[in-house]
C-alpha cells in the first residue's frame, strides 16, 4: 500500500507531460533539415521559435502516431500591418502531405481564406477581432501584453501559452503592431506526418505563425514559427517614398537631357 502515492505521483506526472508535450509543430517544411541547429527543421522541431527562414515553405508536423486530423487553421501575425496586403490573392500555394518517412502521400488538400462561416466550427470570429469581410484578414492587434492572447482574439483554440507578449518578442521586429491573417487547410493528416504548404513570395521578415487543427492540436509558444530571414513578403511590393522620390529625380532627369537634345536639333 506504500507504493500506491509514487504510482498516482507517476500517472500524475504523465498527465502532465501529455499536456507539455508538442501535440502539433511549425516546421521549416520538407526543406528543413531535422537536425538544424538553427530551427530549420522539418519534423519534431522544438527550437522556439522554429527558423522558417524567408517563409517560402512553412510545415505542421503531428507528433504523435495516435493524432489526427481533417481540417487546420493557420494563422499569420505579419509585423508593421494594419491593412489588407492579400488583394484577393491566397498565398498559400501547392500542399503536399509526407509521411514519418518524409515520403509522399497521395491526398487530395486544398487552402482557403477563413472566414467566421465556414470555420464556424473552431470558433472563428466569436473573439474579440472582427473580420473585414475578406482575405482571411481580421484586422491587426497592438499589444505586447502578456494576458492578451490571440486564441481570445480569434475565438480558437490556440494555444493558451501564446499571448502577444511573446509573439512580440519571438517577432524581433521591433513592433508590437501585427496584421492577422487566417487561413483554413482540408488536408486528412495521420499521426506524424508532415503537410507541407508552399507560399511563393515568402513572408514578410518577423512574421509569426501558428495553427491549430479541427481536433484541437495547437502548438504552443516553443514550436511556433517565425519567418527570421529578409526578403519574403504578402501581396504586391510598395516602393518605399524615398525609392519614389528616387525614381521621380531620374525620370525628371532623363525628361530635361531629352528636351535639350530636342531644341539643340
């Protein structure tokens, strides 16, 4: 009968490395490596946050091989944005699915902007933000607090150990200001494998994303994912006014050598 509180201390423990444990993962995608020692990785990434370099190839990896799941929202925190930048254009290009084996799975996958109707069943938009009406974009967030967390903001259930105290500080963008974009994957995943979403123009530097899935895996803050690399970005490139400026003195330039060599001929 002694032993009986080391046997509920270790059921007690277990239960607590269940609730620990990484359920579902953001990846560097099938081109990560698995032993990137700078969070570049493919599967069972726990660097926080994970490395996804310019955004080109973002992954959800499920850890465990009982875990499943149909339908997944993945959700974009992009640094610097209070506007729209998507023009009706989805950005999430070819989804592939691989196994444990990193090998592929023939299966039919597909991406759409998510909206509070046909992501009605996570909750989507009974938070705080409300949606634009357009390209998954429910408007921007400015807060580095701590106690706000965007799974009350969105009204899914994300991980509660992601509040924007550290999406500002895994961001390291310098802002506390980001533009939220949601997106919703059919894809039937197994236990421990990987789906693999291609996006062409990348992310913008600091964006930082994280998902959670129609049977209620969600990654916490350690395998979140951060685009840490310069050069990706969403919808179409502004110059910048100076580049404008620059710009207009060229052509304002090239306008004056022109009228010149036409009144000397």
């Amino acid at each position: 009968m002694r032993k009986l509180p080391s046997l509920v201390l270790l059921v007690g423990l277990l239960g607590c490395l269940s609730v620990w444990a990484d359920s579902i993962q953001i990846t560097d995608g099938i081109s990560g490596t698995n032993s990137g020692s700078d969070g570049s990785c493919a599967a069972n990434c726990d660097f926080t946050p994970n490395n996804l370099l310019v955004g080109t190839d973002v992954g959800l990896y499920i850890t465990s091989k009982s875990k499943s799941a149909a339908e997944e929202l993945l959700v974009f925190f992009v640094p610097n944005d209070t506007t729209d930048l998507l023009g009706g254009v989805n950005p999430l290009g070819t989804i592939g699915l691989y196994n444990s084996s990193l090998a592929a799975i023939s299966e039919t996958t597909s991406s759409t902007f998510a909206t509070p109707t046909n992501a009605s069943a996570f909750g989507l938009g009974t938070g705080s933000l409300a949606y634009s009406g357009a390209d998954g974009f429910f408007g921007s967030i400015t807060s580095s607090s701590g106690s706000d967390k965007p799974a009350d903001d969105l009204g899914i259930g994300l991980s509660s150990s992601i509040n924007m105290s550290n999406v500002t500080s895994e961001s390291n963008s310098g802002t506390d200001t980001f533009g939220v974009y949601v997106f919703l994957i059919t894809a039937n995943m197994g236990g421990q494998d990987l789906l693999d979403i291609k996006i062409a123009d990348g992310l913008p530097q600091g964006t930082f994303v994280s998902t959670v899935t129609d049977t209620g895996l969600a990654n916490p803050n350690s395998s979140a994912g951060v685009a840490e690399s310069p050069g990706g970005h969403l919808g179409s490139v502004v110059p910048e006014p100076s580049s404008m400026l620059l710009l207009g003195s060229g052509l304002l330039f090239v306008c004056v050598k022109l009228r010149k060599k036409l009144v000397r001929s």
